[in-house]
C-alpha cells in the first residue's frame, strides 16, 4: 500500500474531469489587471499624508533603527553557546531590517512625525512660488 497513492487518489475523487476549462483571457484584461496590481504597491490609493508617513517610517527604520540593531548584536566577546552560528550571521541583516520596520510603524516616532510634515512641506508650494514657472 503507497501512502502517496491513497493521499492523492483522495485528493483527486471529487475533482470532475468533465467540468468545462475556463477559456484563456485576453492579453489586454491580463495586462490591466497586472497594472491595477502595480499601481495599488505604488500607493495610488493613499493620500498624500499616508504616503509621507510611509516613507518616513522607511527612512528612520532603515537610517537610524536598524544601524542601532546591527550595532547591539555585534559583539567579539560571545561565548560559544551565544555566538551566532553562520545562519545566524547570514541572516541577522534581514531580521535587523524587519525588526526596525516593525518597531518604527507599531510605535509612535515624533522623528517619524516630523519627517513627514517636512516632506509634505516641501511637497506644497509657497504662495510666492508658482506652481508652474512659466521660465
């Protein structure tokens, strides 16, 4: 008795063979809904306050969290049952990274804060600054 067997020819017995196969989409609706799909992860729904704080979040993370995370699990002196394995040397880069991006966007940054109303600052002209210069 093959346990593969018995797991697929289960998994297989309430599947129909004389169900219909879903004609193949045009091109044109495949191409429009990759680019829907892109434009969501560009943030075409997010106002512009959202999409500040986003990127603030992204800077403090990554400018000053994470350097600080790297530079608290650097340490020459561990002993052999804590010193980091190569596992643990490979990846610690990609967990610092995470870490950081977690704790900048759960928690409440007035660096993040202020990030963000400089960047939506500068985003905004001044009333003496024409929107268009004519040049």
């Amino acid at each position: 008795m093959n346990p593969f067997s018995d797991s697929l020819s289960a998994a297989t017995a309430g599947a129909s063979l004389d169900r219909p196969i879903a004609p193949h989409r045009p091109l044109a609706d495949s191409q429009a809904d990759f680019a829907s799909i892109i434009g969501r992860g560009r943030g075409a729904e997010h106002s512009p306050e959202e999409r500040a704080r986003q990127g603030a979040e992204q800077l403090v993370a990554v400018s000053l969290v994470q350097p600080i995370l790297q530079q608290m699990r650097h340490s020459p002196w561990a002993a052999a049952p804590f010193a980091p394995n190569q596992a643990e040397r490979t990846f610690r880069g990609m967990l610092d990274a995470q870490l950081a991006q977690r704790l900048v966007s759960q928690g409440r940054w007035p660096l993040v804060d202020a990030v963000a109303r400089r960047v939506l600052r500068q985003d905004q002209p001044t009333a003496a600054e024409p929107r268009h210069p004519t040049g």
